[in-house]
C-alpha cells in the first residue's frame, strides 16, 4: 500500500469511528411506542447493513403501466431500459397490472423498449433521469401488431419536470452547465438563476456574500450568499456530491469540497415533498459528477482571465486608483470510456468504464473587497483633539463639538483616569498610557483623502494575493451484470489562499493584522460507493457509501511582530501567561481607529486547525407490488469538526464612547465621549480574556429508518406516502469530557461551597450527564405525503404538491462554547457598564486570576431540551405544457421551521442575539427596585453606574457577577411563503428559464429586542428579498450567412449566445443592520448615554426608534431613509416594533457569454468562447459604513429629541443616502476547449 494510500485509509478509519456519541442516562431516557413500531417495520438485517455512514440518494426510480390501445393492462411485456451514453441495459417485465418500475437508476439520459407478443415494440428516447427521482413513463400504448415494428415516441416539454412525482425541484442540466455565463470554477455559483433562489444582501453595502472570482478546493454558496426555498439559511440545506454530504458541519454552510463545473453532469435542487428515503432536507442540492461511455471521449481546455482585459472598479475609479494586478488561468482537461488492456481481450463487452479529470488553478488575486478603515492622526494619539492640530481638519472639517460620539468630540466633560477633569480639547501628557502607544503601533498609515473618500474612509488598502492550487475526480463504473452494477468515485483538491486581517471574513473598520498575512493551506477529500443489485423484476437492493474530509488550517507568517514584546507594551493582563501577542483591539466605529480584532488563535502550534469529516453508509430496498412501489431502508451518518476555540488568550479591548465607573474606584466617573481619548488614556469601556485556547472535537450521529410508499392509484393519479424515523444525536466531546449544562437546582449550595461554576456540571464530573449535554429522543416521526394528478393523462397539465416534515441538526458552532465551559477555558469580562485602566488589568490579574477569583462567563446546554430543529415544507404546482415544447409552472412554496436554537447561527449569527439566551440577566424594571443586595435605595439615575453597585442587580452576581450564565434552548421559529412563476424551455435552438418570485421571510431575527420573551424578536429575516427576477438563457443564431464563402460562413455562423440576469428587490435595513437602526441617545444635561436601563429597568433590552411620518416619504436623489420621519421614544416606551417595510438597494447582474464550436471531424471539435460578467458594468448603489443610517439623538430632559447625526457623517452627506457602489466591475474570460 503506498504512503498515500496509507493516509487515505487511516482518515477513512479515524473520522468512521464506531462511538454511537452522547450516552443517554435513564433519568434523561424516553421511549415510546413509536420506535417499537419502526423495528417491526424495518427488518433488522438493514439496521445491521449500516453501521457507519450518511448515504445520499444519487439515483432515482423510474415506473410505468403497459397498456393497448384500449387502456388494458398487459402483463408481461418486456421492458428494456437503455443508458444512452454507457449503453448498459437493464431488463424487467410488467406484473400482473402491468405495472413496471426500475429501482436505482443512476441519473442520465435513457431509452426505453416495451415489447410483448403481438404488438408493435414502443420506443421512447430522451429520458431524462435525475438524482433522487421519481418519474414515470406516461403514455405507454401498445398497438397490435408485429413486434419487429416499433412505435417511436418522442420526448417533449414533459421531460422537463416529473409529472408524476408532488416534489418541489428545479435542474441545472449538463446543457445548462455548458452553456450559462459562470464566472468561477464552482457550480454552485448557478444556483442564482433557479427559482426561489434569493441572493442575500451583503449587509447594507448591498452585493453578496459570495465572490467565486477565485476557486478553490472548498466552498459553495449555501449560507454564504445564496438562500433556496426560504429554508433556515445555514441548517436546512445539504450539499451533495456523487452521495457524499459535503456541507461544512461547523457552520451548515459553504463545503468541504469544491464541485467543479466541468467535471459535473448535473445538480438538481430539490425544496419541498420529496419522499421519506431522502435523510436530509428541507432543501437538498444534488450534484452527479461526469462518468464514463462505452465510447472514448474527452476534453482539453483552458479558461483565462486577466485584469488587463477588464473594467476597473467604482471604488478604485473614486479613489484615482488603478486596476490591481491580476489574472486566473484555469488549465484542465479530463478523459473517459472503456478500461482495455491492449493486446488483450479484457473488457471486451465495455462493461468497466472510467472517467477522470484534472484541473489547475494559477490566480494572482486582487481582495474581493478592499480593506476601509479610519486611522487617528498623529496629533490625536498624542492627545490633541483640536482643530490646530495636524491633520485633524482634515478629519473633522467641521470642527470639534460636545455631542459628537467620535474623533471630532471636542473632550466637554472628560475625566482622566485619576478623576480629574480635562479642559481644552488636549489630554495633558501625563495621562497619555504607554500602554496605549504601544497598541497605536499596530495602526497602518493613513493613506487616503476622507473628503472624496465615501464614509469618509482615510485609509484604503486593496490586497493582492497569490492562491494556486487544483482539483481531481475520478470515477469507475463496473457493470458486472445486467443485474449488479457498482461505481466508486474520489475527488482529492489543494489549495493556498490568504487572509489580511482576519480568518473567514474581514471585520468593518479592519486594518492589516499586525502578525502578518494568515495563509490558509487548503487540502480536501471526497470517496463515495454505491452497489446495486437486482435480485428479480419486482426487488432491488441499493448500497451506499461516502466519506468527505478536508483540512484547512490557519498559520500568520509575522507573529513576532504582534508580540507584545515587540511592540513595547508593557503591561500585564488577567491572565498575562496565557498570551505572548498583544491584546486585540474592536473598533469604535466610523471615525474613530481601525478594527484589529483578530483574536490570538496561533498558542498551540503557531497554527489554529480546523478539520471536517462527514462519513456515511445507507442501505435502500425496492419491493414492486402490483400498482405500488415500495421502498425501505436505513442509514446513518456522523459529521465531525475538530478546530480550535475561537478565544481571546491575548485579550480583546473596547474604547468605546462614554463615561463610566472605574474598576478600580467605583465611585468615580472616568473616560470621554470621545472614543479615541479613552484609547489615548489607556481606558477601556470593555475588556474580555481567556485563560488558554483548547482544541475542540466534536461530532454527531444521526441513525433512520424510512418506510414508503408510491402508489399509482390510477393511470392519472399517483400519491407518496412515507415516515421516516431519526435518531438525531447530539454534538458530543470525542474526548470524553462532555459539554457543560446547566443545573440552577445545584447554584446555590455550590456557590457556598465556593466551586467553580456554580451550577453548571458535565459528563466527567456526573457521568448521569450525556457527553452531548442535552438528551436526545430516541427517535423523531416525520411524515411525508405527495401526489400528483395528470389531468388529461398526456402530461399536458399537471397538478403537484405535498406536506412533509424534515429534521435536521445544529452547527458545531453553536456548542463550541458549551465544550469549552467544560474544559475549563474561564472568560473574564470586565464589570459591565464600568471602565479599566490597561495599568490596573495588571493588577487584577496579579491578586484575583491567580487564586480564581475572577467570575467569568460561561456558556452551558439545557438538560432538559429534547427538541431539534423541524421544518415543515409544503408546495401546491400546476404544471402547463405550452407551445414551443414549453412549459410553464407556478406554485405556492411555503415552509415553516419549529425549535431553532435561540442563540444558534442558523440565520448566520445568533439568533434573538446573546441577550435572550443570558439566564443572568436584570429583569424588567430591576433597576427600579431597592439594591437586593445591601437593601440600599433604588438608584435615582440607573444610567450612572457609579452611584450604585450594579453587579449586585444580577441575579447569580455571587457566583458569576455580570457574566453572561449563556443557555440556548430549541424555542426559536421562522417561516416562509412565496408565489413561484416560471416559463422553461429546453428544446429549439432557443432555450431559457424565467422565473419570478414573491415572496417573506419572518422569524426570530439576529439581535436581542426583548430578552424575555421570544415572540418580541420576531420580524423580517436577513434572506428576505421580497421580488425576485432570475432569467438564463441560450440562443443559437445558425446560419446567418447562407453564401458560398466558406470563410465567411465559418466566421459568422454557428454562434450562441448565452447569459443570466438577475434582478432582486432591496433587503430590509433593519434585517441587515440592526432592528433599532443604531439607536443612541446622548444625554447632554449629565453628559451620559440614556440607556435601557433608564427606560426599562434593564440593561438587556432595546430601545426602539419611533416613526413620526413614512420614512420613504421626501426623499433626495439616491436617498433610502428621511431622517426627520424618526425619533426616540418617551422614557417608558420601547417604540415601534415592526417598521414599514424599510427596503435596501436592490440588487441586480447581468452575464453576457457567446461562443461556437469549430468541427474538425467527425468527433473532434473546439470550441472558442468569450464571456462577459457584469457585462453592464453596472455598480451597485450601497451604504458605505452604518453610520449612515444610525439614528444619534441629544436630549437634556428626556422628552425633546434632536438629532445628533451630523457629528458622524462628512460634510455635506445627508442621512440615509447612498454613498459608494460596490460589486464587481465588467469581468472578461476567453476559454478554449478541445473535444473528442
């Protein structure tokens, strides 16, 4: 066995581990008839056949009725199913009803014979099968007569969608692959153009959350750009590759394996109703890879790109900037047909097939978005926050003022770290911090003009990157009979990419990390199986395995620079050993010092690791019996993902804007208004550390057992019924510690016996604790149900829907911390709502870390939430043959999703924010009440924190002070409902999909409203988008010139032409920003924010703006909101709660391909190809920063509300308009490829 061989099948070992995950102990045991049920409906034996692995359906069934020309059954007729390409044949014969069905056929295109004893042979061609079908062949009527004559029928708009099946789906076909505009080397980049496939707004700069300009090994655009069917946007959707789940279980999102364009047959996306053999959903996107035919063929080509031939950017055009340097070469070829061995007779019948293909990626990278920050000038870190000082007109060409909550505050009010005031706009230098000096080091160098730059940026960085890397697939299909057949496919890709300021993504206001650039070295693996036998005309078993790998970890080349002995600081932290990196730093926000958050990732190793596993068996049994089709079987998956926890080792400072107690002396009021002052003096408004940074591995195994039914009630009637039975467990610790939960029945006696986190205990400490923390059920019932009625019988017009339930699991990141609570990784939070000095973390962490004093926050699981997420998804589709071999669809889509995880990232960050899921909260007016501590009076001014003690308001402050006690439970909900139009052809030489569709998506959104009830956070989703235009098209122009000259007809005729539009209506505003538009109050009478907890009691809660005329009402040009429509609230009051609908830009593209093929011979061609994307060129209206829509306001009685925006924004701006574009400029690709 060669090394590499080895390694292959030592991963294969380690990530299909035969641990069954978290131990249900009795006291969290529950088991019911249900189950019992299923094992006497299941035979066992299946159960045994599958004790590892997530099988995904790849293929499909396909059903018939041979019937004369009077509509009587006719037994025993025989019916040869032909695969066009590999020319296999499979063999079956109609039952007593006439009823026919061929189980696991793998997608392609088909032939289909129907011979019997005195009548003519039928013939149809052309049968499309897809992934997961259930199709029929309709119209089977045998004529009397000889059966060496045949009856040819041809396939028309029927073909195009199952006409027998109530499944909501939609196909990307190998011609659709060919032909569409595709700017990147992943396929999933066409999703774009299905329908009910929204492009998710990028927050409010408007584009996407997906740039596929570059490729790699990994990556998709599920839950990172794209949202199908309204489904939960990171957890309702599968990623599927030849059977194998490649959907990144660390976040439900993006892939662990690329799907490569040309190495791919087809993708069908299936978001409803599908039956209960399929173990995922609500939404399943299904990709076949290419095989092998009994003919040799192949291809030779080479896609290139270069910003030479390109538009330069919006952003560098306003900037004076030119094109970045760039290119994308894109070299591959791939080959297939018969296995031989020359000089020999081996495989003579063509019954071994082979198919492999091999692509390189050379790319020289521009950053798909530049880094836009704003950098203090050298006078302000030296203290001077007046207009003599250089460079600072620059930056407030307005002057400095009192009210503004940035750089340009003039310090009013300030107090030095020692109490004493400072007057005259300049910081004595005694109070400026060395400390603070020696963070300002890691600041880039301003480079940009604020007055032209939008959001008034002044440092503007676009990044070049070089990231090569490759992709291979090969794929073996041996048809060993015509009743067992077997295919096995591998996919191997590496690549290296780069980061500039953060891993994943980079923050607002990011500058250049100060390690240096964070390279991420990508490796992926993808190995599937499937076996098919056929054991008689009525029973076929299929077998399937998969396994899908990748490692991709992450490694700063510089850390030596952000070490804190390099950069001079010479401070301690609460835990000073447990970093050698100086603490990071979170922006302010506009105008106020670059975001350098990235935490320290690298103690362990230098690296921080991340790898992924999903592997997978399934076992599926077909039983025809007269008119139905049964089919059962089981299987079972376990998805791992071991990285390391995302902590703050080195810690994580805020200098935000405001005055606040002073750790070290409570009574007194320290800090500015002024966001950079505090960075100046070294006083921190928030500071938070972790003592180390554990690795965490972690995985899930869900084992079903399923039970269907597809009845063809009549020759126009058939109905699916189906249950299915998981066994969904939950993410449990591989090492055998457990993730933490919380027990509030043990705080109190634990506190007193001084034990750390009070309350909250694991599997190693109480083995009755599952390794997963929360239990699990034995088994959730999912019913499915389906049907579909041929009106007229000729599958003219179809009427198709169903109802089914679909259960699916969180993401590791949503456990993350409760691991991490158990393995001891203390977070220390500095108090809330009060300051510390950089000089004075030192000092705590000197007398308290130590002999752990210091409270911390903690995050732990329910023990008693059995729940996992549900969607149930539903469709009503009539389906319309038109002329032109036509067909046009409409339907209504709707699906609504039960126990999400408040505080999980389904929604792509929390959702109902931290606040609901924080059990150490102050309640609703607690703030109101005498200190239930000391029994002192109730505060007379609950917003300066210094005359009262307001750790004492929490309720476990004993044990835990003002940490966050974090327990997610399954109480969260969304829905969605769309109309969906579509008009789809395929045949001609003109072929096209438009589709539209309106559509809402609600549920619990992603921040905190109301911390204590659920319902309060309810509203329009960041997926909504509520019409939606996706157009694809393909014409080919023929022949043009109809002379004589050869040269000219070769040049001008036999072109096609080829794009996709897209058009989207705006997001919602507060869905992408925040629900309160930003909401602050300054209160200039006592120089303090008027918070919730003047308002409320509380400081958990949010204050809501209120609407005093439509805010899309008198609006300038390019203008979204009208600032005089808002105000705040009257003390008391929480505001509006659910807005007009307060919509973004919207967002629209277009790609433009033409290309034509050149014959050589007869099976020889090339084909040249020029493609255009965003051939408009058209840039994207946005906002450039969320300062454009934060609603400020200044009061000095609490009643009579002014706005206060100005001090944020440039000169001359007004509130709430578009001020950048963004987007990709004009692209352009010439590709070359040689076919045989």
């Amino acid at each position: 066995m060669t090394p590499r061989l080895r390694f292959l099948f030592q991963q294969i070992l380690r990530t299909t581990s035969f641990s069954i995950g978290a131990r249900i102990p009795n006291r969290f045991r529950r088991e019911g008839k249900a189950f019992g049920r299923l094992i006497a409906l299941v035979p066992l034996c299946l159960l045994l056949m599958t004790p590892l692995l997530r099988g995904q359906l790849t293929t499909g069934s396909l059903s018939g009725t041979a019937m004369d020309s009077s509509g009587a059954a006719v037994p025993g007729a025989s019916i040869v199913l032909l695969n066009e390409a590999s020319r296999d044949e499979r063999r079956t014969v109609s039952n007593s009803v006439g009823h026919f069905t061929f189980a696991a056929v793998e997608p392609g295109t088909y032939t289909v014979t129907v011979s019997a004893a005195n009548f003519k042979s039928w013939k149809q061609s052309g049968l499309a099968m897809n992934p997961g079908d259930t199709r029929e062949v309709a119209g089977i009527a045998l004529a009397v007569g000889a059966s060496s004559e045949t009856v040819e029928v041809e396939a028309g708009a029927a073909n195009l969608l199952p006409t027998d099946s109530g499944e909501r789906s939609a196909i990307l076909s190998s011609k659709d692959i060919e032909r569409l505009s595709l700017e990147g080397r992943n396929i999933s980049e066409l999703l774009k153009v299905l329908p009910g496939v929204t492009s998710v707004p990028n927050g409010i700069g408007n584009g996407v959350g997906f740039d596929f300009t570059a490729s790699s090994s990994t990556g998709s655009t599920i839950g990172v750009g794209l949202s199908p069917g309204g489904a939960p946007y990171r957890g309702g959707t599968s990623y599927i590759l030849d059977g194998a789940n490649i959907i990144d279980p660390g976040c439900n999102c993006w892939s662990i394996a690329v799907v490569n364009p040309d190495m791919t047959q087809e993708v069908k996306v299936q978001t409803s109703n599908f039956g209960a053999d399929s173990p995922n959903g609500p939404v399943i996107v299904n990709a076949i890879s290419k095989s092998g035919s009994a003919k040799y063929h192949g291809q030779a080509y080479l896609y290139a790109r270069n910003s030479a031939l390109n538009a330069n950017s919006w952003a560098n055009d306003n900037q004076g900037s030119p094109k970045q340097e760039a290119h994308y070469y894109y070299p591959g070829g791939n080959v297939g047909g018969p296995i031989k061995v020359p000089g020999t007779d081996f495989n003579h019948n063509n019954k071994l097939l082979f198919w492999a293909g091999y692509e390189y990626y050379s790319q020289l990278l521009p950053s798909a978005a530049p880094l836009e920050s704003y950098v203090p000038t050298a006078a302000m870190e030296a203290g001077n926050f007046t207009s003599g000082g250089a460079g600072n007109s620059a930056l407030c060409p307005s002057g400095f003022s009192p009210s503004a909550t940035n750089w340009c505050n003039d310090l009013s009010k300030s107090v030095a770290p020692d109490g004493t005031p400072i007057t005259g706009g300049v910081i004595p230098s005694q109070y400026l911090d060395a400390g603070a000096a020696a963070l300002m080091k890691m600041f880039p160098a301003a480079n940009a003009n604020p007055a032209s730059t939008p959001g008034g940026y002044n440092f503007y960085l676009p990044v070049t990157t070089q990231a090569n890397g490759y992709v291979w697939r090969a794929r073996v299909d041996y048809n060993l009979s015509e009743n067992t057949k077997l295919f096995f496919t591998y996919q191997t890709g590496s690549n290296g990419s780069s980061q500039p300021a953060h891993i994943y993504y980079n923050p607002s206001y990011a500058a250049p990390y100060q390690g240096g650039t964070i390279n991420n070295p990508t490796v992926s693996r993808v190995l599937t199986g499937n076996f098919v036998h056929i054991f008689s005309a009525t029973l076929t078993n299929e077998f399937v395995a998969a396994w899908g790998y990748a490692s991709s970890p992450y490694q700063p080349d510089n850390l030596q620079a952000a070490y804190k002995s390099t950069l001079g600081y010479g401070y301690g932290t609460i835990y000073s050993s447990a970093a050698q990196l100086a603490p990071s730093i979170n922006s302010a926000g506009a105008q106020t010092f670059p975001d350098l958050s990235q935490p320290d990732l690298w103690e362990v190793g230098g690296s921080y690791p991340t790898v992924k596993a999903n592997p997978a068996f399934s076992d599926n049994v077909t039983k025809v019996y007269k008119s139905h089709t049964i089919k059962f079987g089981a299987y079972t998956d376990l998805a791992s993902n071991r990285q390391g926890t995302y902590a703050y080792p080195n810690g994580n400072l805020s200098f935000n804007s405001g005055l606040q107690p002073n750790v070290a002396n409570p009574t007194v009021r320290i800090g500015s208004i002024n966001p950079v002052a505090n960075l100046v003096m070294g006083i921190a408004t928030a500071f938070t550390q972790n003592n180390y940074m554990p690795i965490e591995d972690m995985a899930y195994r869900t084992t079903s057992a399923y039970l269907m039914d597809d009845w063809k009630v009549t020759s126009r009637l058939t109905v699916n019924l189906g249950l299915r039975w998981d066994h969904v467990g939950r993410w449990y610790d591989r090492q055998g510690t457990g993730l933490a939960v919380w027990l509030p029945g043990n705080y109190t006696s634990e506190v007193n016996s001084g034990k750390v986190y009070p309350g909250v205990s694991w599997h190693a400490l109480n083995p009755g604790i599952p390794v997963g923390g929360s239990p699990t059920r034995l088994a959730f019932t999912s019913p499915r149900a389906a049907m579909a009625w041929n009106l007229d019988g000729a599958g003219r017009t179809v009427i198709r829907g169903g109802w089914g339930e679909y259960r699916w699991n969180d993401q590791f990141n949503d456990y993350a911390g409760d691991l991490s609570t158990s393995q001891l990784m203390t977070t220390y939070n500095s108090p809330s709502g009060q300051s510390v000095t950089l000089s004075h973390l030192g000092d705590l962490g000197a007398t308290a870390a130590a002999s752990a004093a210091l409270p911390s926050a903690v995050s732990a699981a329910d023990p008693n939430d059995y729940n996992v997420p549900n969607t149930a998804a539903w469709n009503l589709t009539i389906d319309r043959q038109l002329p032109w071999q036509s067909l046009f669809e409409i339907a209504y889509v709707g699906n609504t999703t039960r126990h999400l995880l408040m505080g999980g990232q389904s929604s792509g960050s929390s959702i109902g924010g931290s606040g609901f899921s924080n059990v150490n909260k102050i309640p609703v007016g607690g703030l109101f009440q005498p200190d239930p501590v000391t029994g002192a009076a109730a505060p007379a001014d609950p917003d300066n924190t210094s005359t009262y003690k307001l750790n004492d308001y929490y309720p476990y402050q004993a044990g835990y002070g003002s940490n966050a006690i974090t327990v997610n439970q399954h109480v969260g909900y969304s829905n969605y409902h769309g109309l969906q139009i579509a008009w789809l052809k395929q045949a001609g030489r003109l072929s096209f999909d438009v589709n539209y569709t309106w559509s809402k998506s609600l549920g619990i959104i992603n921040s905190t409203v109301d911390a204590f009830n659920v319902r309060g956070n309810y509203g329009i989703l960041n997926i909504d988008r509520p019409q939606v235009i996706n157009t694809s098209y393909a014409y080919d122009i023929g022949k043009v010139y109809r002379g004589d000259h050869r040269l000219i007809s070769g040049t001008v005729n036999g072109w096609t032409i080829s794009g996709t539009t897209t058009w989207q209506s705006g997001g919602n505003l507060q869905a992408q920003d925040t629900q309160n538009l930003g909401l602050t109050i300054l209160n200039t009478a006592k120089n303090e924010s008027l918070t919730s907890n003047t308002y409320f009691g509380t400081n958990a809660n949010q204050i809501l703006p209120i609407m005093t005329c439509n805010p899309r009402s008198g609006l300038q040009s390019r203008q979204l909101l009208n600032l005089s429509c808002f105000s705040a609230p009257a003390v008391g009051h929480q505001g509006l709660r659910q807005f007009p609908y307060l919509s973004g830009p919207a967002y629209d593209n277009s790609d433009l391909t033409i290309y034509k093929t050149f014959r050589i011979t007869g099976q020889q061609n090339v084909q040249f190809r020029v493609s255009a994307f965003n051939f408009l060129n058209h840039p994207l209206g946005g906002f450039s920063t969320s300062n454009d829509i934060t609603l400020k306001y200044a009061t000095n009685d609490g009643t009579t509300f002014t706005p206060n925006v100005a001090s944020g924004l440039p000169a001359g701006y007004t509130w709430g308009t578009l001020d950048t574009k963004s987007g990709s400029a004009r692209v352009m690709e010439l590709s070359l490829k040689y076919s045989f």
